[in-house]
C-alpha cells in the first residue's frame, strides 16, 4: 500500500508575462500521475533559460503541459501510474519534465527518469536533466561527436556549456569554448576544454582557426544563433556540424554568405528538447543511462552547481540567471 501524500503542495506560478516580479508561490493540489507516469516529491528542480523566456512570454508550454515552470527535477517517487515498472517508491530519481518542476510534487514520464548517481546528492541531481538531455541528444546523437575530433561550445560556464566540455571530453574529443570573462575562461579550462575564448576581447574564429592550424572544428553547439552564424561557419572544418538549440543572439540573418557550406560539406542543423516526443526522449534517458551514467561522480565528468534558492526566493533564481554571471546551474530546493 502506497503512502498518504498531502492534499496540496506549494508551486510557482507567473502571474501573467514579465520580469521575475510576476514570480509568485501558490498553494495548489498535488498532482496524479497517468499511465506509464511516476509522482516525484521534490527535493530540487533546476533553473533554465527557458524558465526565464516562459516568464518573457517568448517560449509557451507546448500543448499538453501545465502553465508551472520547471523543466528538470531529482526526488524521491511518491506514487507509481499505472503499468510502470522497474521503479519503486521511495526510489530516488531525476527525471526530465515537460513542465511542473517548481513544485513540491510533479508527475514525470516513468521513461524520463533516471537513478540518482551515488556520488551526487539530490539538490545536485536536480540540476542533471535538462542539460544532460539536451547535450547528448544534440552533440553526440544529432552533431555525432566522437573520439579523436575536435569540439567548440558556446557559453563554456553555462550548465549546458559545463556539461558539454565535459561530456565532449568523455567522448574523447579536443575541446574549446568561448566565454565573457577571464574567470569564466579559467573555469572551463578547469572542466576540461584546452583552451577558453574570452569573446569580449578576441574574434572567436580567428582564435578558433590559431588554435586549429586553421583547419577548424568539427563540431560547434552554439546557443547564440544568427549574431554568430557567419563566424560559426568560418570555425568549422570540412565535413564539419554545427548544431543550434537557442537564439540569445537572433534568428535572422542578412547578407549570408551560404559558399562555406557548399565548400566544406557543413551540415547545419539544431533542435529544441520541450516539445520532442516522448519516444524520443525516452531514446535520450537509454542513451545517457547506458554511455554517461556510469561516469557521473566518478571524476570524469561532475555536476557543476553555482547556488541554490529556497523555492520561495525563485525570483532571486531567475534575477542571477539573468545576469549570466553564474558558473554552471542554479537550482531551487523544496526543503522535502
């Protein structure tokens, strides 16, 4: 027999679109999980920008998901759905949710959660999926990165840009990175990249081509999109991938010049994980669970936490997100 959950739960609601002042705490019931779907209580839930471009108004749930935020969560399973196998309550999980996460319970796709790494405590774990998912579905599954060639992401001391350097080196790969200060240069040469590009004094593609003997990479995972679409391409080698999940820097470009392309095999893709099906994503948990998680806490790869907030104070989380003055994830804890 199952445990007596609570009737409501505390949850971060957006009242209406804006700055983090339209963040507020609500008292609400707690959710069931469906068929094939697992109740987590909450320890942590990670903070991503598409938290922040939600609150903006510039990034909708996709059908099917609620107006709470949170893409990413680790807890304990409260309640099992129907049909789900292979997991207990009690057991402690972070899972990959369409929305929810800011909340002190939230359903996920029994698929979409993955075990909680030994070394890694909770309030950490809450900060893996997002990131986890979206680096190795879009470097190593679509950008196809493998040992031996050489690798370029964006926003080195990001969480996605922290996971990357080191996912890419667990691969096998050579790594570079760009970032916006000395310090954040130095923190993704500590996570494993040789070199760091601090974009605010250098040309990025002409460090990238110095750095190269000028022959280029052969993958990039850019987040900046159209203000660096014409040097991206200029960085990468022949036969090279680029590969966008984010638009921080546009998504129109004028004056392209598409001969690099053409010239050296470029494959120019991108994708966004919130509105991929389950299948996929489930694709995505296999995946991880079988070629990253054995890694995590073992010191080849590590989770990279800058601060936590109490769920209440998710304003505060959202005001340093902004900033981009953090060095990895910001997570938000329930207290649970």
């Amino acid at each position: 027999m199952g445990r007596t959950l609570p009737e409501t739960m505390r949850r971060i609601r957006y009242d209406g679109t804006g700055g983090p002042e339209v963040i507020a705490v609500e008292s609400a019931p707690v959710p069931t999980p469906g068929p094939g779907q697992v109740l987590i209580e909450v320890v942590a839930a990670g903070v991503n920008r598409p938290d922040v471009a939600q609150r903006a108004g510039s990034y909708p749930p996709p059908p099917g998901a609620t107006e709470i935020p949170g893409l990413e969560v680790a807890g304990r399973i409260a309640a099992l759905g129907e049909g789900v196998q292979g997991l207990s309550e009690g057991d402690e999980v972070c899972a990959l949710v369409i929305s929810g996460g800011y909340a002190e319970f939230a359903v996920a796709e029994a698929a979409h959660c993955l075990p909680r790494p030994d070394a890694i405590s909770l309030t950490d774990a809450g900060g893996l999926p997002e990131t986890f998912f979206t680096v190795y579905s879009n470097v190593i599954q679509r950008g196809r990165l493998t040992e031996g060639e050489t690798f370029l992401v964006h926003g080195g001391s990001s969480g996605i840009g922290a996971t990357a350097i080191q996912m890419a080196k667990l691969f096998g790969a050579k790594v570079f990175a760009t970032a916006g200060s000395a310090e954040k240069c130095r923190f993704c040469e500590e996570l494993g990249a040789s070199a760091a590009i601090d974009y605010k004094q250098s040309d990025f593609a002409e460090e990238i081509q110095r750095l190269t003997d000028k022959r280029g990479v052969d993958v990039i995972l850019d987040m900046i999109g159209a203000s660096y679409l014409q040097r991206n391409l200029k960085s990468l080698a022949q036969d090279g991938r680029l590969v966008m999940i984010a638009l921080m820097g546009g998504y129109k470009v004028d004056g392209l010049n598409i001969t690099p392309i053409m010239r050296n095999r470029l494959t120019f893709t991108g994708s966004t994980l919130r509105p991929r099906s389950k299948e996929d994503k489930a694709a995505i948990a296999a995946g991880l669970r079988k070629d990253v998680w054995p890694h995590l806490g073992s010191g080849r790869i590590r989770t990279v936490t800058h601060a936590t907030f109490p769920l209440e104070r998710a304003r505060e989380a959202h005001e340093l997100m902004e900033t981009s003055t953090h060095l990895g994830k910001i997570v938000l804890t329930t207290g649970r």
